[in-house]
C-alpha cells in the first residue's frame, strides 16, 4: 500500500487540486497550499526532502517579483477599465447601429463588432460583457430581437476581449510557457478575427432564414444618415482605431516591448477620457483600484501556481502523465492533442480559464513540445505557440459554458428581470457551437496562428 501511494502521490496531488476546487476555496492560497500540504506528505515518505523547499524562493522571486512582463497586466487593465468609462463603446455603437440599420440582425451584428473593437482595446472580459450588456440589450430588447439571440450575441463577442491582444490571457500564459508576449498577440488576431467573422456569418444567417428574430430597424433617409455617419466616424472611430494601432503596432514593428505599450495605452486611455470628459478624481481611484487588485490577484496565482507545479514535477508528475497517455494508447502529436484539447472543453463547464491555465499547461505542455506532428508543424518554439493559441480559443468556451460559465454570471447580474437564465442558456449555445468550428479550423490549419508571428518574425 506505501509503495503505491509513493507511485501515485502526484496523482492524488492532481486531483486533490481538482476536488478542493469545487468547495470555492481562492485559487490562489489553494495552490500553494496544497503544494506545501504534499511537500510534506513526499518528505514523509521521503520522496522529498526540506531543502527542495528552498529552491522555491529564487523560482518564485525570478518569475513573479522580477518579471517585467508582468507589469504590463495592470496597466492594460487600467488601459480597459478607463475606456469603459469614457464613453468610447457607447459612440461606437451608435455609428454601427446607424450603418448596419436596413441588414437582417444589423443591430447584432454591430454588437459583434463593438465587441470585436473594444476586445482589441480592453481584453477584459467582465468588462466587456457588463458594458455591452448595459449598453446594448435595452437597444436589443426595445426593437423587438429575440431575448435568447441578444444576450448570446452579447455574451460571445464580450469573451472576444480574452482572445484578442491586448489579452491578459495571453500575457499569463506566455509567461507560464516561456513564450514571447508578442509571438502569442500576433498569433491570436487571425484566430480572434475569424471567430468574430463566424460569428457575424451565423447571426446573418440566422436571421436571414428566420426574420423575427431580429425585426430590420427602421432608417432615416439616405441623406441624412450620410451627414450623420460622416459626422461621427471621426469622432467615434479614429480615437480607438489610433489606440489600437499605437499600443499594438509599436509591439509588432518592435518599437516597444508589451510592457511599454501598456503604458502607452494607459496614457492614451486618459486621454480619451479627457477628450470626452469622462475623468474626474473617483474615476481615476476607482480604475486604480481596479488595476492594483487584479495585479494582487496574478501576482498570488504565480506564487501558487510556481509552488504547486515544483512539487508536482518533484514527485513524478511528468513521468505520470506520460505513462498515463501512453496506456491510453496516445502516442502521436494530434492524438494528444486532441485529447488536451478535448479535456480543457470539458474543464471550462466547471473552471476558469486560469485555473485550467495553471492545471494543464505545466503537465502537458512540456510533453507536446516533444511529440511529432510531421509536417504541419515542427520544432518547439511553433508548437507551443500553436498549442497556446488553439487553447485559447478552447479555453474561451469556459466564459460561455454552464455551470461556472463567468460571461453568464456576469450577464444576469445586469441584464433586466425579464430575461431568464434559460434564455441566456439558449442563446449561448449555438454561439459555443461557433467557437468548437474555430477552434477546429485553428487545429486543421496552424497557418492560420503561425503567419503572423513568422511574418512579424517572432518566430525566426
């Protein structure tokens, strides 16, 4: 019995780290805990021994307290949380509402593409849903769209933000994986784009075949809809267009590093707040607030996270899952990783995106970058590019997905009483369906993540 539970401890480790997870306990204090609580277990088994424990402080010191990548996530968030209060989205919608007016699911599909824009300005999820909900679905809602297509357009083109760069998705897991922050934002703007596109393609298409879904709004005449539409583009599309452009294409063309070009953005964030004159004192305190938690928060999931996958690669958890796939009869690159892919959509009906981040990506990741995927794709660095991306947009379904599904949370906290949680649940659906053909696409063809990056030359 001692022998076995020697051979096993990194299992009972993992799912240990799986169960506790259901009792809600923070993620952050649960990793590390559990990390010191089988520490003990090994030494007492001796498995492990006390000093292994000291090569912890150099590790965490090195890849939180001294990582300079990792300034760039407050930043953005305070770069996201500052937009939202400017009044930007609310214009842009308004100039995209005007010009999809007489297309079937006009006014949703300009909610896709709010989405899209403000994805490549905020990447906050929780934001993005809550603005467009409070933005959007009175709009929605007034000229007669289905309840269950509005909140599901709403809902999908808000997860945009996790995808889309500036992500802080993104920034987490190339720093977990020892990727460039850059390889992996140029890598995500073709899949981010497709999905958007797709999801347009179904709204169109759904309400083409059924149009009392989405009643076609009523226009002003031609003329004046002219001199409103070149009124405003300037005012409501040029800022965010700019923004984007500087803090994204000063990474890509190398003249900053992500770091910079959060506080770029930040800066430009302000700016667009004083323009619209949205900035005041509480506005400023509350985005800083905003910023310094979440900051708190990813620096303690790194301290965790470092701990628990030390202890777990200490114990044997790599040579584990190995065998493990392996009398599973996985032996090829795209068995595997079809199997991990498969397991991070089942993960995302109960965990976060970070969660499942910090649970596969330590086991699984050094075990792809090994594996052979002919001539698709070869060598380390594109391979876990590629698998970073598809399971971005993988994990991306965790936003949507019930039980647990953040978006969803989100969503009924904000939308009105009449909206139920089935019609939320009815809505997201077919929007998951859309992310699973993406995410295939992605998988069929890694020319789709890989151009970019080998353009931009990240990946020379």
């Amino acid at each position: 019995m001692t022998d076995w539970l020697i051979d096993h401890l990194a299992v009972i480790m993992f799912f240990a780290l799986v169960f506790v997870m259901f009792l809600g306990y923070p993620v952050a204090f649960l990793l590390g805990a559990i990390g010191i609580g089988f520490g003990f277990l090994g030494i007492a088994f001796e498995v492990f021994s006390m000093t292994q424990f000291a090569n912890l402080l150099p590790r965490i010191y090195g890849q939180a307290a001294q990582n300079q990548v990792l300034v760039a996530i407050p930043m953005f968030v305070f770069m996201g949380t500052m937009l939202e209060r400017s009044g930007v989205a609310e214009e842009l919608l308004k100039i995209l509402q005007s010009m999809l007016r007489n297309v079937p699911g006009g006014l949703a599909i300009a909610v896709t593409l709010l989405g899209t824009i403000m994805a490549a300005t905020t990447g906050i999820v929780g934001a993005s849903v809550i603005m467009l909900t409070l933005i959007a679905l009175p709009v929605m809602l007034q000229s007669g769209y289905n309840k269950s297509l509005a909140v599901g357009t709403i809902a999908s083109a808000g997860t945009l933000g996790i995808l889309l760069p500036p992500s802080i998705m993104l920034v987490i897991m190339g720093d977990l994986m020892g990727i460039p922050v850059g390889t992996l934002f140029t890598g995500a703007i073709a899949p981010g784009l497709l999905m958007s596109l797709l999801y347009v393609i179904f709204i169109a298409c759904a309400c083409w075949f059924n149009p009392a879904l989405a009643p076609i709004l009523k226009g002003k005449s031609p003329a004046e809809g002219d001199r409103l539409s070149a009124a405003k583009i300037l005012r409501g599309f040029v800022p965010p267009t700019f923004l984007i452009a500087l803090v994204l294409g000063s990474i890509f063309a190398g003249w900053a590093t992500p770091t910079e070009a959060s506080g770029i953005g930040g800066l430009g964030a302000i700016l667009l707040a004083i323009a619209n004159r949205r900035l005041s004192m509480q506005t400023l305190r509350e985005v800083m607030r905003s910023a310094a938690l979440t900051n708190a928060m990813v620096f303690f999931i790194i301290f965790g996270a470092t701990l628990f996958s030390y202890v777990f690669r200490a114990l044997g958890g790599d040579d584990v899952v190995a065998e493990l796939l392996k009398a599973m009869g996985l032996d090829t690159g795209w068995e595997v990783m079809v199997f991990v892919q498969i397991l991070v959509f089942f993960m995302g009906f109960f965990f976060d995106w970070i969660e499942i981040c910090l649970i596969v990506l330590p086991i699984f990741a050094p075990i792809i970058a090994k594996l052979d995927f002919g001539t698709f794709i070869q060598g380390k660095p594109l391979i876990l590019a590629w698998l970073a991306i598809t399971l971005s947009v993988n994990m991306q379904t965790a936003f949507l997905t019930p039980p647990f599904g953040f978006a969803l949370f989100y969503m009924k906290g904000t939308v009105p009483p009449s909206v139920s949680m089935t019609d939320i649940y009815k809505g997201i659906t077919p929007f998951v369906v859309v992310q699973l053909i993406a995410l295939a696409l992605c998988l069929a063809f890694p020319a789709l993540v890989l151009y970019l990056p080998r353009e931009f030359g990240f990946l020379d």
